[in-house]
C-alpha cells in the first residue's frame, strides 16, 4: 500500500471514531443524569497484564480493524461483525470505555444483537457501571435467553442491589420456564432458597439437580450440608423417662 493511501485510511478511521464518539456523547446527554453513574466513578482501563509485545500485538490488530471499518462506511457498508471484533480486541486490552463506545455503536442500528449486549454488560460489569449492565443483561436476556446470562444477572442483584434479592427467584424461574431444568439454575435457586433459610425448599431444589447431574460432587455436599443445617436448626425433642 502506498503511503498517501495509507494515510488515508487512517484519516478514514480517525474520523469514524470521532463520529461514534460523537453519537456517544449525544445519547448521554439526553439521558437524565440522575440514572446514570458519573463518569469519574467508572473504571475507564483495566490492567489485563500483558506484556509490551502483546500490548503492542493488540495495537497492531486494532489499527487494521478499524481502518476496516471506517473502509466499511466509506463504501456504504455497515458491517457489525466488523465492529465486534473492534470492541472485542479494545476489551482485551483491557480499554473498557472504548470497548463499550463500539457495543454501543453496534446496538445503535441493531438494538436487539445478542453478542453486542453481553459483551456490552460484560465490560459494564468491570467498569462499575451495575445499572446499565443489569440494563443490558436483561435486555440480552429477552433476545437470546441463556443460561449464563440468567447467571450474570442474579448475581448482579444478589452483590450490588441485595435490597431487591427477591427478583432473583423470579428470574431463575423464568430462566427454568425458557430453557428447562438446568442443574445450574436449579442449583442457584436452591441457594437463594437456602439465603432466605427456607431449607425444605433449597434441598428440594439440590436434590433435583443431582437428579441431572449425579457427577457433581459440590451439589452432594451442599445436600448434606443444608441437611445437617435443617438438624442443627430443628428443636431437640427431650427424651422422657418412663417409671
């Protein structure tokens, strides 16, 4: 490739950037301030430990893919797939703020792309960001409901909103109801159960899913450690002596 076509191309992606970022930076603003956490509290970069040659390699795939996708839109072409693999490799790096700017550009034209909202919800997650990746997670869940984003989601709520615990047994059972009886929601539902110390039903709820999976040694133990929990908490029945 010639120089000046080149500088071309980068000139191309620079200025898809800036219009995303632009888009970006509109939708925030018509959003109500008060439903959104401020920027300075989010984590904007992780460290993901990697060395200079792997950070540079990522650099590397970074330029080429975005001089495609500002190729793409100089031709009238919008190619998502394209776009993932953008955010997906800024995500790897650990840059999570411009990871989330091409989630969101992706689900700007395609609000309903599954891969956009998990990965979006993902990077929420590490930014700090609980409200918009419950958002994004309970959105991703209505597009292409499985099973570790009913995952993701209770345990969102059960760390970062315990006021509203209660929801968690609604969504694993609508989980259930979507995609049957999985020993892992079951699973999870039987701790939600045995967290509100109603025993009989969290037992009930391992038992099942031991039916499922008999392999899993960890359900077996929780079995028997609920069990002997429901021992320890039942009245001692004092033995009487007959004369």
């Amino acid at each position: 490739m010639k120089k000046s076509e080149k500088i071309s191309v980068l000139v191309l992606a620079i200025l898809v950037l800036v219009g995303c970022l632009g888009w970006v930076f509109l939708h925030h603003s018509t959003t109500p301030e008060a439903s959104l956490p401020t920027v300075s509290s989010l984590t904007s970069v992780v460290d993901r430990g990697l060395d200079e040659e792997h950070t540079q390699m990522f650099r590397d795939k970074i330029f080429e893919s975005e001089a495609t996708v500002a190729a793409n839109e100089a031709n009238g072409t919008r190619d998502i797939g394209a776009i993932l693999v953008l955010g997906n490799l800024y995500y790897e790096l650990g840059e999570l703020e411009s990871a989330a700017t091409w989630y969101r550009d992706i689900l700007r034209t395609n609000p309903e792309d599954a891969p956009a909202l998990e990965n979006l919800a993902q990077t929420q997650i590490e930014m700090g960001d609980w409200s918009g990746a419950e958002k994004s997670l309970r959105a991703a869940a209505n597009v292409s409901a499985y099973e570790p984003t009913y995952m993701k989601l209770v345990d969102l709520i059960d760390a970062h909103f315990p006021e509203r615990s209660g929801e968690i047994q609604t969504i694993l059972e609508t989980a259930i109801a979507n995609l049957g009886q999985t020993s892992g929601l079951l699973s999870r539902l039987g701790q939600w159960y045995a967290d509100q110390g109603m025993l009989d039903e969290a037992i009930s709820h391992y038992q099942v899913a031991h039916q499922i999976d008999p392999e899993d040694q960890s359900i077996s133990d929780e079995i028997t450690r609920l069990k002997q929990e429901r021992k320890a908490s039942q009245p001692q029945t004092e033995k009487r002596i007959i004369r």
